[in-house]
C-alpha cells in the first residue's frame, strides 16, 4: 500500500474491510468514518539492510499515510470522522531485535500527535491502539508464538498471562471509532493485556 493507487481503490472499494487495513470512508449519515491502518518488521540491528528499511517504513509509515490522504478526501465536510492507527507497545517498550520495527512504530504514534492537531479543527479524530503481544499470522509465521521468548512474554503479561488475540484489540479499534469516543483525539490506548 505504499503506492497511491492501491490506497485509492482500498478507499474506494472498501465499505468495509480490505486487506491488512480497514476503512470506513463513506460510513452512513450519524455514523464514525474511520481508517486504520497496519503492522510489523522484527530483526536484529546488525542484519538491518537500507532494502528492509525502505520495506518497513513504505509499509508501516508511507503506506498508512497514503490510505489516509485517499479518505481524506472523502470525509464529509461537517467530519464527525476518525482516524485510528495501529501502532505497538513497541514504540515506548522495544524488546530486543524489534529497533526498525519500532521506529516505525514511532512514526505512527508521532504522526497521530500531529494529525490529531491538525485534523481536529475539520472534527476529525486521530488515535492509535497499540496491541501488545498478539498472536497472529504474522507473530505465528515468525515462530514467536510457540518459542521460549513468547513463554518469557506470556508470564511478563500482567492480565490472564497469554498472547492478546485479534479480538482483544478490535473492541478497543470499535470504540474509538464510535461516538462514545467523541472526545477522544490524539491518544494511544494500549491493548496489551498489561504488558510492558
């Protein structure tokens, strides 16, 4: 999705879900219009190649900036909408290997402070949820959910002890995109189950 068109016909085409984000850009009148965006890149610093950072950072950072300009350009002039990203505890709680990772993370959480400034006065809000170890396709593919480092995860998550799961943070992701949100902008809710 780091490219325009891609994120136009995301925007477009959606109504609903479409692939690693979801968008809501023409939601019915009264209701929250949101855009979230995506996930992931876990690597020792040494093994970082300008090839691996330019993926992250097209993937985690320009990607969701491009899907968000496409809706922009949807939202009706009164707003009433919002902006949710998906960030990470990463950011503020990096655990080894995750450096790039992180910064995209980083790049999320920073451009939700600003666009939440930005985009407020046009009634629009901007937050992120930032999931903490969740297991996933992804965290599943890497083999970090049945490893001894996971084990370590699970006993550092205050809440039930266990990986979060997709649900845990689609409820957070719903509410701050419903009205019972609406005077919430700029933050970042952790759904982490405690972790740290």
């Amino acid at each position: 999705m780091a490219q325009p068109a891609p994120c136009e016909m995301l925007v477009r085409g959606s109504g609903g879900a479409a692939g690693p984000s979801l968008a809501w850009p023409m939601a019915p009148a009264g209701e929250p219009t949101a855009v979230v965006a995506r996930q992931r890149p876990i690597e020792p610093f040494e093994a970082i190649t300008a090839q691996e950072c330019h993926r992250a950072f097209a993937t985690n950072v320009l990607g969701p900036i491009l899907e968000i300009q496409e809706a922009l350009q949807h939202v009706p002039a009164s707003g009433g909408s919002s902006i949710i990203n998906i960030s990470s505890i990463a950011s503020e709680h990096p655990v080894p290997h995750s450096s790039l990772y992180a910064a995209t993370k980083g790049a999320i959480d920073t451009r939700r402070m600003a666009l939440a400034k930005e985009l407020g006065p046009r009634n629009i809000r901007v937050n992120a949820v930032a999931p903490g170890h969740t297991e996933t396709e992804g965290t599943r593919r890497i083999g970090l959910v049945d490893s001894a480092q996971a084990q370590q995860m699970v006993a550092a998550t205050p809440l039930v002890g266990r990986f979060g799961r997709p649900e845990d943070i689609a409820l957070v992701v719903v509410f701050l995109a419903s009205g019972d949100a609406a005077w919430v902008t700029g933050e970042r809710i952790s759904a982490s189950g405690g972790a740290r």
